[in-house]
C-alpha cells in the first residue's frame, strides 16, 4: 500500500514543481477563485515588505494572515514553493493515515454487528467489504492532490494549502485517538481562521465514542472528559494568542485578522456568497445580515451533532462542506478539502439521487468563473450580476451535493436498521418518504 | 459747567484706563528681541519689515492702537503716496507706519507657447498676534473671516489653493505658486491643539463656508500627515507632523463661486487698484486658473496673508492667430488707479528675452526696470508703479500691450519636471508610473517625493520599483503609511536622489477595490481621482544667488525661503489620476438581497428537512370520497373505514 502512496505523492509533487517552473504562479495568483484577501500570498509578501520598513504589517487594511503565518514565512520566504508543496503532502498523508484508521474502526464495529446479527437479512448487499475499502484511503489522497482546486491552490501559494494542513492533522489526531494533539491542532486551525471551532463537536463525538465515555449529559464521566478537552484547546490557543502578542508586541492583529473576517470590509469578489450580498447591501440592515450570515455557520453545529453523534466522522465532512460554502472568504483551496472525503462515503453512491446533475454543475460552473471574469472585468462586455450569478450557481450545487450525501448517509443508516426492501402493509413495494 | 465737568471727568478716567493699558501692554510684549532673531530665517521681506517695526518706540505703537482706527485711514494712505519713491525700488518710509500693510503686485510673464501668464499676488502684514488670551476685536486690513479662523482653530499656518487646469511645466517653465489641480488646503496646528483631527474637520468645513467650495469632502479618508514633505514657511517653532494636515480634491471645480469670496478678502474688494481686472467671466476663460490663500506668522507678533492668483491665458487662439496682448484684451478693463489702502502696487513685466525689444514691444515703456533672481534664474521686469500718477500718462488709465514681433527664442527648460500615468488594463490591478526628470546637465539632487494614495487603490509597497538610468535606484528615506479601508489613505514619501540628465521612474501596483454600492460616485463609470504626487526639492540654481540680501526683492521672487544660496526650492505637482474602478449593478439590490437569501435559504431548508424528519414507507393517501366518509364517521362515533 505504501507503493502506491509514494507514487502518487512523487507524481504529484512533480505536477506541481513543474508547473511552478513554468512561472503559472503569477497568473493563477491573480485569480479571485483560487486567493481570497486572507490567503492571498502577494498579501503576505506585503506583510513580509512592511515588517521590513518597520511598519505594523496590521496597521494597514492589505495584510490579514495571523503573527504565526508571517513568522513561518519570515524565515521560509525562500522557500515558499516547497513549503506549500509539503504542506499539500502532509495534507493527504495525513487524510491517508486517517482515512485507514477510521475504515479500520468501521469494519471492526461492521463486524461486532454482523456477529451480533443486528443487521436486517437483506442488508447483505449494503454492507462493506474489504475489497472495496481497500483502496479509500489511497482515493482520499488522490482526490486531494490530483484535485485541479488544489494544484491551483498551491501553485497560487494560498495559505488555505496551510490550513489545510493543520484541520488534516487535527483529523489524524482525533481519529487516532490523541486528545492532546487534537486539541493543539483544533486550536491552531481556529487560530488561523475561526471557523474550525465548530469541528470540535465532531472531535469531542469522536473522541468519547473510541474511549466509551456515553454522551449522557448526566454522566460526570462526559463532563470531566469535555472539561479536560476544552482545557486543552483554550490552553493552546492561549498560549498561540500569546505567541502572536509576544511576537508582534501588540494586539492589532486581533481585529485585522479575525475582525476582517468576521465583520467582512473587503469585498473583493470571490466565489462565496458574502461580497456581492453586502456590496449591495442597505447600510442600516447590513449588521443584521452580517450576523444572520456569520451565525449561519455556527448554527449546524448543535442540530448535526445531535442527528450524526454516531457518526462523527462524516459529522467533520459535513461540518467542513458547511464552512467552506458559507464562509466569509471562501476558495477553492476550502473545496477541495471537504471534497477529499468524498471516496470515503462510496458506498452511498447508490442513494444518491442527484449527483450528475450536480457534478455537471460543478464542472460547468468551474469552467464559466474565468469567462465571467474575463467579460467583466477585461472585455467590460459584461457587468458583475453575470460573476455573481455563476457564484450562486456554484453554490447552489454544493449544498446541493452535500445534502445529497447526507440525505444518502441516513438512508443507508435507515435501510440498516430496517432492511432494504421495505414492503407496505399489503405487501408491495414500498418507496421511503421523508417525513 | 456740569455738563463741563461731566465730559472732562469722563476724558480724566479715559486717559487713566488707557494709561494702565498701554503700561499692561508694554509689559506684556517687553521682550523686543524677539522681532529680530528668527526673521534670518523667514524670506527677505520679511526682515524689511519687521526691522522695521521693531525699531520703532513701543509706545508709540501702543498708543496708535488704542486712538480710532477709521480716523487714521485716509492720513495713512495719503502719506504712503506722497512717500512712494520717485525713481527707484521702494525705499523704506521714514514716517510712522501703521501695524497693517497691504501690497499688490501684477507679473506678466510671456510664454513661449504663445500664451499669457498673468500672477496677481496681495500681501496684508499685520502686526498682531492672534494666539494671545484675548481675542482680536479691531480689524483693518486684514479680513475679519480669516483672522476669526485663525484664533477660534489655533492655526500655525495655512495654505489653500484652488486650481482648475494643469500647469504645463514643459511648456510654461515653472509657476511662481505651483499648486496641483483641484483644492489643496495643508494646515499647520498650534503646538496647543489637543484633538488635531476634530479641529481639522472643524477648520475644513469652515473654510467650505467661507470659500464656498467642497472642502467639507475633506475627511479622514484623504487626509495625511506628510512627514517631510512639507515643511512651515513661516518662522519655525513646530514642526512636528502630528499638527500637519494636507489633503487634496483632485475633483474639485473651481468658479466663480469660488472667487467671490476670494476677491472679498482683500482690502478694496474688486472695486480699486489691480484687482479691478479680475473679472472672473475673463479669468475662467483661460488655460489655467489658480487661485490660493497663504497665511502664515513672519515673526512672534506679525502675520502675513497672502493671495494669489495666477492665470494663463491662451491669446493665440482667442486673438485670431494675431499675437498681440493687451490689458483690455486680457480681463476687459485697464488699470486707473492704485488700491488706496496699499503701500505699494506695482506690474512687473518679464522681459528677460526681449533686452532689445527685439522679440515684442512693450507700450507704454517705462524706464524702470528690476531684476530679480526668481527660481534659479535672473530675470529682468520693466515695473509700472501704479501709486505714481505719472504711470497713468495723459490718459489716465493704463492699457499695457504687448505686440509680438517674432515668435523665436526658446525657454529655458525647467531643471525639474514630473509625471504621471496609470498603467495596466482591466479592472482588477494596475500599476502606478511616476517619471521626474532631472534636466540639469551635471548636477545631481534629492527629491522628496509625496504619493497620497485612497483606501481602494490597495498599494502593494513590495512591488515599489525606482530606477534611473535603468539600474535600480534605492530611494535613501521611505515612510509608508499603509492605508486603512474606509478610514485613510496611503501615504508614501521618498527621498530619491536624481542623477545628473535622467528620468527616474517609479512604479508601485495597486489592486482596485469593489466598494459599496452607497460608496460610489453618482457616476461611477468616470472613475475616481487620484491627487496629484507632490515632487518637493532644492534644485540647483542655474545663476549663482543674489549676494546682496539687504536689497528690497519683490513679492514673487521671495515665497519659499532659501537657505541654500547655489539652490532654490521648488514644488512640482503632477497630473492627478483618473481611475476606474469595478462596479456592482446599481440597479438591483433588491434583487441580490433575494437571490443570495435564497441560496441560504435553500442550504438551510434542505439541512433542516433531513435533520427533522425520518424515513417512513409511504402509504397510498386514500382517494377523496374515501376521506370525506371517514371525516364524517369520525363525526359520529364510528371506527373509519
């Protein structure tokens, strides 16, 4: 297995020097889809140029990336290239690693049940095999480094590449059962941009699940574990907020980073659903939009965790697919890490019911954002509704494509529990209905 | 005998309150040495005048305070005449002059090009300090307006200009005031001020009052601090930049509107002496128009307000390819008389390349004739000294007229000259090109350099390129103030040196900005200005300085102190720019607000489905009759079918 891995890894890398000797890096870089005014890495060159002229890089409104990132780079600016290249590597190493582990706890706890004889007798043909997990974990790395959002992403140098490092090792961590780690690198993800605070729900799930602590909220057991957790991640992100102040000797950065992202000044064009939405905003109900949009984010958390806290893997799928569509400055580079588990849940293929539909969608819409841009903003033969019409589109069919999963997800959960040819009371057959 | 009584008890307690006053006084203001010491550093006028003042007996300036201002008018202005001096430049007035005095004066220069520059300048001195306790009550000269401004807001110093055209430096030679197109206003605080930016937007939306121009468009968001660039003209005693503010209206149209209460300001209004010849219908009709106010302190005590106004007019093409000017021809009216109130009026016109008469001829000659050293070069001016009626002639008015002869000769090309363009396509980046030209011959010298940048042109600093010569040329002093959205702009001054004969470019990208839909201009598709950069610097001078500093100079020739005797200091303003920017449709938010709460709507609506409801098998929903008969068995107590 390791074979393949290296393969691909070696591919991978070479599609990437390659395209970085080709000097693509200015023109990708420039793209609204693939950097956002967070990511952005002629941004965090500014930010590197300021430091030097002994300005504060957050006393203007153009750099916004956390004190940590402009530290990293301060040193590694020479290195950059390699930087984002490694970090997609130990992005799907680490989603590789994780991916196994987790099949690994599926199959055991597929067994104990099958042992157990809790599944319905014609549920055989729903129930995984060996074989066909064999090679997800190697898929879940392909999807990543073979994804054209992620070659873009990273031969654009957009520091998504590097949060995307970090939420994968926070998934390594938690699935293979690290408290610690996985509340240092949770709070490192939510340093860099707060929206991973939501995926400690899934973590926390995932976490009592593998050390059989029940999720009863009467049990003392549940709360010392979830104190002991939110110990953990507070004392880490004190001590990284920490770092920062130390490090930059003032607190500017706090709301040039997390301000920025939240009360969302710059509308800079993107494929999100925020820009155009308060460019052409009322000014008295913009703050009641901001909210009602940042709180949309935040609000999946409590209903999902409740409905998936069987199921806190997916629960971090889904958690991820929620904040890369409604988050304040979305890219591709946030796409293609939800879109990386998509192999995992191949075995809901069969109750999909709109995936063509949406792929083609995906595909289309991909391919009309540089056009639209381009008629927009170049040839001035189109205006603004046009790229903003396409982002709807887009992202019409990722919600599209996520409730379509999760909609499979809980059939499958259904049809294991009360078999799969489901007859009425007259003894044809019966179509599931959600009611 | 009462009544007798009465008035000579009364004129008894006058004499005493006014005794104990002018004893308060004199021991107020005891330190005379003051008058002295920092005028070295002001211009050579100004040292005139304030020697002269100081030597008089402070008493006598006391007394002539308090006794009635309007009684002393006409006797002063009388005696000013009879004292103007017969055949040579202003010789200083032995008599008791007053604590006020006004000055005008006209320059006509020739342009190459064909056109006319025609340089009107009014100077008010007055001994007065408005930073004292308590306020400045009478006033004479100076304006009333200006001098409340400048107690009420602690003012230092204060420059406004408004301009409407671009100065063409390559074809006119430099301005005697440079100021770039739009409305200009930098203002020097009082060391006193503690809240300078709420004094500055009070001073600004005053001034907009008073001027009747936009200036309340000048927020935090154009406003800077320049660190270097410039610097108090007047007698120095701050000059830290936190009590500096310029800003710039690169957009703002100057009219008449705006010089009416212009004109108002000075002593005689429009209705006497030079500025009978502003008539703003000819003034408007012109290349370029200029229009500024300078005050400033010239020493402790005094004050000077100057205004300006420089006009070009374009007679080649208003005079049917004739080239041939006149007085009348330029602003419709010709010259009667002096302003009474003034102590001096005086035309200067430059006839430097004409020694001979061999180029234009200049009717009626006059035999006087100046020369003056004015930015770096020597210039020779046949003067017409209007407070003398032999100028006036038999006809008793004034028609200068100019009648070409030629059309040769060549001007001599400015040593320092900028420019300015954007450069890029599309609405997403661009790139700033700023070229100065150093011209000297083999002279090197430093220019500072002055970029005021808006919020959504986001400069990127690391892309700043400056290179001479094609090799990179590293500016010795960077002070970059990175702007923040909506608040302020960039701000970015260098200290560049400039080689010898060369164009040195500097180029920096920006990214423009989607802004608000509220935020744009009503017509957002003409783009948005960019202030003109401000190339500030001594440039070498072509003729070595005037030795002789006690010589009386005229107005023009003295506005930036010099300090360095083999270089001038010089201020060249470059084009502003026109910027497009990207524009959302202005005509649906209604309809973005809907469509974009429907996409959440819909993410939301599909999660909360699937998050409520469970699976269940449907159930054929029974037909119509039979629900009708189960709703009415139900009715009466039976078990449905």
């Amino acid at each position: 297995m390791a074979a393949p891995l290296t393969l691909l890894l070696l591919v991978a890398v070479t599609l990437r020097a390659a395209l970085f000797r080709a000097g693509l890096t200015d023109l990708i870089s420039g793209r609204v889809e693939v950097v956002s005014p967070l990511t952005a890495w002629k941004r965090v060159v500014e930010g590197l140029a300021l430091l030097d002229l002994g300005v504060s890089p957050y006393s203007g409104d153009v750099f916004h990336e956390t004190p940590l990132i402009i530290y990293l780079f301060h040193f590694l600016v020479d290195y950059a290239e390699i930087t984002f290249i490694l970090a997609d590597v130990i992005t799907a190493v680490a989603l590789y690693l994780a991916v196994k582990d987790y099949n690994k706890q599926v199959f055991r706890k597929q067994r104990y049940a099958l042992e157990a004889d809790r599944y319905p007798l014609d549920c055989l043909e729903i129930i995984r095999s060996p074989k066909e997990m064999y090679y997800i974990p190697l898929k879940v790395a392909m999807f990543y480094l073979l994804n054209p959002f992620t070659i873009l992403s990273c031969v654009a140098m957009s520091t998504c590449g590097l949060n995307n490092a970090v939420i994968a090792l926070f998934i390594l961590s938690t699935i293979k059962g690290n408290v610690l780690l996985s509340a240092i690198f949770l709070s490192l993800a939510t340093y860099q941009s707060i929206y991973p605070l939501t995926l400690c729900a899934p973590a926390l799930l995932y976490l009592m699940q593998r050390q059989y602590i029940p999720v009863n909220f009467r049990r003392a057991g549940f709360w010392w574990f979830i104190a002991q957790y939110a110990f953990m991640y507070l004392g880490s992100l004190f001590v990284i907020v920490g770092l920062s102040f130390f490090l930059l000797g003032s607190w500017d950065y706090l709301p040039s980073v997390y301000g920025f992202i939240l009360s969302v000044p710059d509308l800079t064009p993107n494929i999100g659903l925020f820009w155009y939405f308060f460019a052409e905003m009322f000014e008295h109900f913009r703050l009641f939009f901001l909210c009602v949009f940042q709180i949309n984010i935040f609000f999946y958390t409590i209903p999902l965790s409740i409905k998936l806290k069987e199921h806190p893997v997916f629960l971090i799928f889904m958690q991820l697919a929620v904040i890369s569509i409604f988050k304040s400055y979305p890219t591709v580079g946030d796409i293609a890490l939800y879109m990386a588990f998509l192999p995992v849940w191949s075995h809901l293929h069969r109750f999909l019911r709109n995936i063509f539909l949406v792929s083609c969608v995906l595909l289309a819409c991909s391919a009309l954002f540089p056009v639209l841009w381009h008629l927009w903003i170049y040839a001035g033969s189109a205006n603004s509704n046009f790229y903003y019409a396409i982002t709807l589109l887009f992202n019409v069919a990722q919600i599209l494509l996520i409730s379509d999963y999760f909609y499979a997800f809980l059939r499958r959960e259904h049809h294991l529990t009360y078999g799969l040819y489901l007859k009425r009371k007259d003894g044809s057959e019966a179509t599931l209905v959600l009611k | 005998m009462a009544a007798h009584r009465c008035v000579s008890s009364a004129l008894l307690v006058f004499v005493c309150v006014l005794s104990v006053f002018t004893v308060a006084r004199s021991q107020e203001t005891t330190p005379p040495g003051g008058h002295g010491a920092p005028a070295t550093d002001g211009p050579q006028t100004v040292t005139e005048t304030t020697g002269q003042t100081a030597g008089q007996p402070a008493a006598e300036e006391r007394r002539w305070e308090a006794t009635e201002v309007k009684e002393a008018t006409p006797d002063e202005s009388a005696a000013e005449e009879q004292e103007a001096p017969a055949a040579d430049t202003a010789a200083p007035s032995a008599g008791p002059r007053p604590k006020d005095d006004f000055q005008e004066e006209l320059v006509i220069r020739p342009l190459h090009s064909g056109d006319i520059y025609a340089s009107f300048q009014f100077r008010t001195l007055w001994e007065t300090d408005f930073t004292r306790e308590n306020k400045v009550s009478h006033y004479r000269l100076f304006p009333k307006s200006l001098g409340q401004v400048i107690s009420k807001f602690s003012v230092r110093e204060l420059h406004i200009s408004f301009t409407q055209g671009y100065w063409r430096t390559m074809q006119w030679g430099q301005p005697y005031q440079p100021s770039p197109p739009g409305a200009e206003l930098w203002v020097w605080f009082q060391d006193s001020v503690t809240d300078v930016d709420e004094t500055w937007k009070e001073l600004t939306n005053v001034l907009s009052g008073i001027f009747c121009a936009s200036l309340n468009f000048i927020d935090s968001t154009n406003t800077v601090q320049p660190s270097a660039s410039f610097k108090p003209l007047g007698i120095v005693n701050v000059t830290d930049h936190r009590f500096l503010r310029y800003a710039t209206l690169p957009r703002e149209i100057v009219c008449t509107e705006n010089l009416t209460p212009w004109k108002k300001l000075l002593p005689c209004g429009s209705k006497a002496g030079l500025a009978v010849l502003m008539k703003s219908e000819k003034l408007f009709h012109s290349s370029f128009h200029s229009q500024a106010v300078h005050i400033r302190p010239v020493s402790p005590t005094s004050w000077e307000l100057r205004q300006t106004l420089n006009v070009v007019f374009d007679l080649h093409t208003s005079g049917q390819g004739k080239r041939e000017w006149s007085l009348f021809k330029m602003f419709s009216r010709t010259l009667t008389e002096a302003c009474p109130l003034a102590s001096s009026s005086k035309i200067y016109v430059d006839v430097t390349d004409n020694p001979q008469g061999e180029q234009f001829e200049l009717s009626p000659a006059t035999p006087l004739l100046s020369q003056e050293v004015v930015l770096g070069d020597r210039r020779t001016f046949s003067v017409y000294d209007l407070t003398q009626q032999i100028t006036f002639g038999t006809v008793r008015s004034l028609n200068l007229l100019i009648r070409w002869k030629s059309s040769e000769g060549d001007m001599l090309r400015p040593l320092l000259h900028g420019e300015r363009y954007v450069a890029g396509y599309g609405l997403q980046t661009g790139e700033i090109h700023t070229l100065m030209y150093n011209y000297h011959p083999y002279r090197s010298f430093p220019v500072l350099l002055l970029d005021s940048v808006p919020w959504y042109l986001r400069l990127y600093i690391h892309t700043l390129t400056v290179t001479s010569k094609g090799k990179d040329n590293k500016p010795s002093y960077i002070h970059y103030q990175p702007s923040k959205d909506r608040l302020r702009p960039h701000l970015l001054e260098m200290l560049v040196q400039l080689p010898p004969n060369s164009v040195t470019e500097v180029t920096v990208q920006f990214e423009r900005a989607l802004l608000k839909w509220t935020e744009y201009t009503p017509d957002p598709n003409h783009g948005f200005y960019v202030g003109s950069s401000v190339i500030s610097s001594l440039v070498p001078s072509i003729v070595a300085m005037d030795t002789n500093i006690t010589q009386e100079r005229p107005l023009f020739s003295s506005f930036f102190p010099c300090k360095e005797e083999s270089s001038y200091f010089v201020r060249v303003y470059t084009e502003p720019l026109l910027v497009n920017l990207p524009t959302p449709d202005f005509s649906m938010p209604y309809n973005v607000i809907c469509l974009t709460c429907t996409v959440v709507a819909v993410g939301y609506g599909s999660l909360y489905n699937l998050l409520t409801r469970s699976f269940q098998i449907e159930e054929p929903s029974p037909g119509l009759a039979k629900r009708l008969a189960n709703i009415i068995r139900r009715m009466r107590g039976v078990p449905p079918l």
